[in-house]
C-alpha cells in the first residue's frame, strides 16, 4: 500500500499543471477587484447617507419631546 502511494507520488504526471493562461486570468481577476472597489465605495457613500439621515430624525425627535416637556410646564 505505502510502495503504490510512493510511486505514484513521485511519477511523472501526464497532466500539465497549468492548463490555463496566467495572464488572463490575472487581467479577469484585476477587474473583479475595480468592479468591487467601485460597489464598495457605492455602499460606503450609501451607509454615510443613512447614518446622517438617521442622525438628522434622532435630533428631531429629541426636539419634539422637549417642545413637548415644555407646553406641559
């Protein structure tokens, strides 16, 4: 059983290692990350937009109970 797994391990293989061209794949994969970069600038710019929405109802909300403690006195 060890002797198979010897020879196998250190025969020659049939099977080119890289059947694919590097480069290619390299240019694909640069363009994934530009595409990314560009929806994660997006989603940043849209969470910076809720959060100051979000901040701007809160102060509001605070202003109306006081308004409102204050007609109450």
């Amino acid at each position: 059983m060890i002797s198979k797994f010897i020879q196998w391990f250190f025969s020659p293989s049939e099977v080119p290692i890289a059947d694919v061209d590097v480069y290619s794949k390299l240019i694909e994969l640069q363009e994934r990350i530009e595409a990314l970069e560009a929806e994660n600038v997006e989603n940043s710019i849209c969470f910076y937009e809720l959060s100051s929405s979000i901040d701007a109802v809160d102060a509001r909300i605070d202003i109306i109970t006081v308004e409102g403690f204050k007609n109450d006195v």
